[in-house]
C-alpha cells in the first residue's frame, strides 16, 4: 500500500470497528489502486466474518469487484429516480437484513449516478435501519469511490456533436 491508501484503509477500518458509521469518498483516476483498496479492505472485514457489500455503477465495473453487483440490482434503486423516490427494500427481507447486517458498503464509480439514486438509498436506509436516521445511510459505513473526469456533462435536449 502507499502511504495515502494506508491512512484511506485505517480511517475507514477505523469507522467500521467503532459501529458509529461513516460516509466517504475516495477519489482518484484510473490507476490510482482504488479497485486494489476495495479488495483489501472487503478482504480485512471479510476475515472477521463480518459482511461487505460491494456494489457498482456499472455492471462490467461491479465484475472486477467479489461479490460485486450493481447498486440497483442489490438495493432496488428504481431506474428513473426522481427526488422522491425509494428504493424497493422492504423491511424483513432477504435483501434488507443483508443491508442491515453489512458492516461496510462499497460502491465504485459512484459519480456515473445521479444524485437522486443516493438520496433515495439514503432515504431507504433511513427506513430500514432506524436506530440513527439522523445519520447519513442509517448510519453505515459507506465508501464511494470514482473519477469525476470520466462524467461527461448532460445537455437536455441537444444533439450528438454538442
């Protein structure tokens, strides 16, 4: 590890053995070692017996990850999220007591998303956790991870070359 993924690796492990949850985003372009950071710390959480949730934007970025999938796939995010929107996690599902039991989440290429899919996470977690709906995600540790270069800007309504 260099010297910044070591301190990125003990802050986050830090937030996970502490329980009192977390969000974080760590940022770098291709080739920076984020994809060697999330192997390493799902492989640290994963030796306690403790669960990791690894999700993606993408499905071929969710491949290079264990267990990886996409966020909508594992957590319902509906496909057009608007700014009222939840996800499809109901409480005493399969699918919501994995999220409750999970001790970190990891979620790569988090900037492809619009920002309407996290607040409706947030708000889902929010529901289905409850003990600290205060807190971002219901208190979880979260890590988004991702490379603002690779977003290209949206123009409404404007042709291919613009």
């Amino acid at each position: 590890m260099t010297d910044e993924q070591r301190r990125i690796y003990n802050e986050i492990i830090s937030a996970v053995n502490e329980g009192k949850g977390g969000m974080f985003f760590v940022y770098g372009f291709g080739g920076t070692g984020k994809t060697f950071l999330w192997r390493l710390l799902s492989a640290a959480i994963r030796s306690r017996g403790d669960i990791v949730l690894n999700v993606a934007s993408s499905g071929i970025t969710s491949l290079l990850l264990q267990g990886g999938r996409t966020a909508h796939s594992r957590f319902g995010i509906p496909l057009n999220p608007d700014e009222f929107s939840t996800c499809t996690l109901s409480h005493g599902s399969d699918q919501s007591n994995l999220v409750k039991e999970a001790s970190l989440i990891i979620w790569d290429e988090a900037p492809m998303m619009s920002k309407h899919c996290f607040e409706a996470l947030d708000r889902s977690f929010k529901d289905i956790i409850g003990k600290q709906s205060n807190n971002p995600f219901g208190g979880k540790v979260i890590v988004f991870g991702g490379d603002f270069r690779q977003v290209l800007p949206v123009i409404p309504g404007a042709g291919r070359a613009e």
